[in-house]
C-alpha cells in the first residue's frame, strides 16, 4: 500500500503525477531545486495527447482560456506559398486537435492546482541520499532534514540527478546535430493552427500560444554545437528568418531587444526498461527526453503521471506497479524517442518533408489510443 510520495522535480511530469496521486488520497510532497520554481523557454506546442492528459488532468479549461487550441496544420514554402493544408474536421476530438501556450502559463496553471490540492511543495531543495528499504525510502534532503515516503518519483528532467545515481551504466543525453530556437511575437492575423515553412535553409514553425502572441521555432542544422552566448542570440535569429516571406518578414521587423529568445541544443535519451530500482522510479524526460519534432514531451510526461497513478492505485505491492508502470509506457515513449530523432535525421540529410509529415501523422494516430 501507498500512502506516501515524494515528487522530486516540479515540471509538467512531476506536478501531473503529484495532481494525479493527490487526488487518490495519497499524501505528496513536492521538492524542485529551483528556488523560484520558473519554466525556461518561450512557447510549447500542445499536440492531442497533450490536451487529453491536461484534460484527465482537470486543467483543460484553463489551457483553452489562456492559451491557444485549434486543429489541423499548414506546410508552406519558404517564399510562404501554401504547399498543404491538412483537412480537420469541425468536431474532430481534442485528442486529434492541437494549440500551444506559453511554457510560464502552462507552469502557473499546474502549479496553482498543486498548491491547491493540499501538495506539500518544498523550493530549492534536493534530495542528496536515499536509503532504499524494503518498507520505505528514508530520505536526506539539501537542506539537512530527512523522511521517509512509501515511493520517490524521480521528475527531475534530462539531466536527472537521480537517473545519475540510481543508473550509472546509462549514457548522457545524445546531441542530435540540431539547435532548436523559439522566439516570442505578436500573433500575425491568419494564423490560427500551427503553420511549418519548409524547403528553405532551417525548418521554421509558427504557433499561436494565445489570442494575442505565437511562437516561432527553428531548427537549425548546427553538427558542431556551438554555444551562443545572449548578445548574439537575436542578430544570429534575424539572420536565420530573413530568407523567409509570408508573416515572417512583418515578425523579423518587430524583434528586438526585449524580444523573447531561446535556444537549445537538441539530445535525446531513452532509459532501457524498467525504470525504477526498488522504490524509486523515473518519469517524463528523466526516463524519456525527446527532440521536440513531435511536440509530445508534455504529453508524455503527463501522461506518465496519471499511469503512474491508475498503478499504483491498482497494484497489490510497489514492485508490480512499477513493473506495470513501465510495461505501459516503454514502447509508446520508444516510438515519440526514436521517430522524432528520425524526423530530425531527415532534415537533416535534406529529405522531403512530406515525408517527415507522413511519419509525424502515423505516430500521432498511434499515440491518440488510450495511454
Ligand atoms: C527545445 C525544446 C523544445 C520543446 N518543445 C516542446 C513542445 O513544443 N511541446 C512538447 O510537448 N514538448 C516540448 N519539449 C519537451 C518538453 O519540454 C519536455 O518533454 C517536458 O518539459 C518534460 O517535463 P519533465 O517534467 O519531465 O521535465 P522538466 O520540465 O525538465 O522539469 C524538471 C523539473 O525538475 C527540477 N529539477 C531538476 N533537477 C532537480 C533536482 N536535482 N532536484 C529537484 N528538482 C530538480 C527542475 O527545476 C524542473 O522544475 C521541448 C524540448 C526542447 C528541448
């Protein structure tokens, strides 16, 4: 039986297990070792599998208020001519529609239902030792207290600390060969679904991420992966826009320096099954990170959260829900890992991007079963 939990990591993955686990009367505890508990980056694309699990979440009615849902996607050419517009249908079901939302938005949104949902949050902590027993993980934190829960849930991202600890043997994340930048702008009129100009020299995307603002994307072919240090962040981004026409020209004129700009390097990493030792186990991008080429990260962890739940609840003893909980989610985060670094591998190679469309279509057909 599961009464206690301690959440390490509060991102998407850790408050969506902590909303899910709360809700079943277990008593959680959230710790995240940033003191400001912020989300980095500018937009995020919510794809299906994003909107059901925020909707199974409770949280839908927010994300609709303040961020953007819509369907179906545009290709254009560089010159932003309309190569493809993909048919939706009018009542087509959330899981098949898409939007997008600020990352902070979608943070306050999650972190709000946490506070209120009786979740003990603990901010610029970590867990420093696990002492791992066959009743319970006794556990040491930063700030020199120590507890002791039923189950930890590692939610602590790529670079999980844990992971590190519990798994040695597993290698880093992998840069892929691509640089992703995300760049904030006042939504251009027309632009009501995700629109991706393709063919030019970097792939670029369009997404609304509320009434008033969208979020551009670019992924850049960068094999030495380089470091771009702040002041060189928005002329290097002017520059990658200005082979564009469509709404891209009207953006590029509007940037400047209190323009929202993010860039990462792009790494994948899949942590082989299972994905606890003995009382601990690793969700979201701890145990899963993707490239952002199929936009289900949020939806993924999410998603871990709530299977998460429905096994624990389910199971007799720790070891099958953790047994359960893997055997769930391995080859559906094996498919998002693998066809998305696949995707990245065609542009980079200079492939065809319907190509890569088709692929992103049969995955997310594949994905929109029940999780
Ligand atoms: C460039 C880029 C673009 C992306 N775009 C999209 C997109 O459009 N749509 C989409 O769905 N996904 C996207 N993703 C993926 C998505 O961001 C992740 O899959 C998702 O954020 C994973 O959530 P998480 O909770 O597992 O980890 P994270 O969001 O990384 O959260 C980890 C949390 O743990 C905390 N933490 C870290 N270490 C410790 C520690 N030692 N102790 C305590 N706390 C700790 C951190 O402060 C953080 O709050 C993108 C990823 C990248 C790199």
């Amino acid at each position: 039986m599961i009464e206690s939990v301690l959440i390490v990591g509060g991102g998407i993955g850790g408050m969506s297990a902590a909303l899910a686990l709360a809700r079943q009367g277990v008593a959680v505890e959230l710790i995240d070792s940033d003191p400001h508990w912020r989300a980095y980056g500018a937009g995020i694309s919510v794809t299906g599998i994003s909107l059901r699990a925020f909707d199974d979440l409770g949280v839908l009615d927010e994300i609709r208020e303040l961020g953007f849902i819509g369907a179906g996607i545009r290709l254009r050419d560089p010159t932003g001519n309309l190569i493809f517009e993909a048919p939706v249908a009018p009542d087509a079901p959330l899981v098949q529609r898409g939007g997008g939302i600020m990352r902070g938005v979608l943070h306050d949104i999650l972190a709000t239902r946490v506070r209120a949902g009786g979740i003990q949050v603990n901010l610029g902590v970590e867990a420093v030792g696990y002492d791992d027993g066959a009743d319970g993980v006794s556990v040491r934190f930063s700030d020199g207290r120590q507890s002791r829960y039923d189950l930890v849930v590692a939610a602590d991202g790529i670079y999980s600390r844990t992971r590190a600890a519990l798994f040695p043997e597993v290698p880093p994340p992998q840069f892929t060969g691509q640089g992703c930048w995300r760049i904030v702008a006042p939504r251009p009129q027309g632009v009501d679904r995700t629109e991706i100009y393709t063919g030019g020299p970097v792939k670029l995307g369009i997404n609304p991420v509320s009434a008033t603002h969208v979020y551009l994307f670019i992924l850049e072919h960068v094999p030495d992966n380089p470091w771009y240090e702040p002041d060189q962040q928005l002329p290097h981004v002017s520059k990658l826009l200005e082979p564009f026409g469509g709404d891209v020209p009207a953006i590029r004129a509007g940037l400047g320096s209190e323009s929202l700009v993010s860039y990462r390097p792009l790494e994948w990493l899949l942590l082989p099954a299972p994905w606890h030792r003995g009382r601990i186990v690793l969700i979201g991008d701890a145990a899963h990170a993707t490239t952002p080429h199929m936009a289900s990260g949020a939806g993924m962890a999410a998603e871990d959260g709530l299977v998460l739940a429905e096994e624990i609840v389910r199971s007799v003893d720790v070891e099958s829900a953790l047994q359960a909980f893997t055997a769930r989610r391995f080859e559906r985060a094996r498919m998002v890992v693998e066809n998305s670094v696949r995707i990245g591998d065609m542009e980079m190679a200079g492939g065809n991007q319907m190509d890569a469309n088709r692929m992103l279509g049969d995955t997310m057909q594949r994905l929109a079963a029940p999780y």
